[in-house]
C-alpha cells in the first residue's frame, strides 16, 4: 500500500493544499514501512497535487486539515483520506497501520463551498479537518 503524508521535516503539514513537500510510505504485506520517499509538493491546492498522488498509486492520505473541495476530490480518486492527524508522520503512519490511528473528535460532513475570500470552485474551499467520510470505492475502507 502507497501512503502519502503533506510534511515539513517530518511533521505532518497543517494544510494538505499548501503543503511544501509530500513524504510518500510504501508499505508490506505485513503492514510494515519498506520505503520512505520525500517530494515536493507538484504545486499549490488539490488540483495541482491530487494528480501526482494518484499516479503514484496513492491509495491512502494522512493530513491535518483540507479544504472542502479537495475532500471531494480526493473521495472521487478512490483514495482514503484521514485527516486531522498532527505530530510526525511516521508515527502517524504507524498508528494508521497498527488500527490505532485515533483524532481528537469524528469530523463533520462539510458542505463545499468556496473559502472567504475564493470564487466559487476554485481554490480548496472551505478548510476542514478531513475526518469525515472519503473513502468512495477504496477497498483498503473495507
């Protein structure tokens, strides 16, 4: 499994869309890290990173918060996403692969809508913590 976390030096980036750069985890049939591999961030918003993810065969995104569009991106690629995670990602990917991975409170479904200041359908909308429901057709939710 393909893992990909928005970091900077190793701490999970508060923003998925404004993320500097992405540490990617490549995981085991025993659950466990074989590979770690950091790239910069192919750009700025869900629109510029999401592809990248996906031709890399990301089937799982940890991050803190995300804008509401991107979250409807992100459930329309097939991918997993659990957000509102903080501290370093490894940690957190380990969490994630030992069913541990727990956030502060369950996320509420949020309407998307575009964030102060954007036009409608642009940028990332609204920010959320991401913990609400993404998973769209990913068998790795199963």
């Amino acid at each position: 499994m393909i893992i990909a976390v928005p970091t900077d030096h190793g701490e999970i980036f508060p923003h998925f869309g404004n993320a500097v750069e992405f540490t990617i985890f490549t995981t085991n049939e025993f659950d466990e890290i074989e590979k770690t591999e950091s790239i910069p961030a192919p750009g700025t918003g869900y629109r510029d990173i999401l592809p990248e993810l996906v031709r890399r065969g990301v089937r799982v995104i940890i991050c803190g918060k995300i804008g509401a569009y991107a979250v409807l991106a992100v459930r329309g690629a097939g991918i997993m996403l659990l957000g509102g995670a903080s501290g370093k990602a490894e940690d957190r990917v380990l969490d994630f692969l030992g069913g541990t991975l727990r956030f502060y409170a369950p996320g509420e479904p949020v309407s998307p809508a575009p964030a102060p200041g954007e036009e409608p359908e642009t940028g990332d909308g609204i920010e959320t913590d991401g913990n609400i429901a993404a998973c769209g057709s990913n068998p790795v939710c199963t």
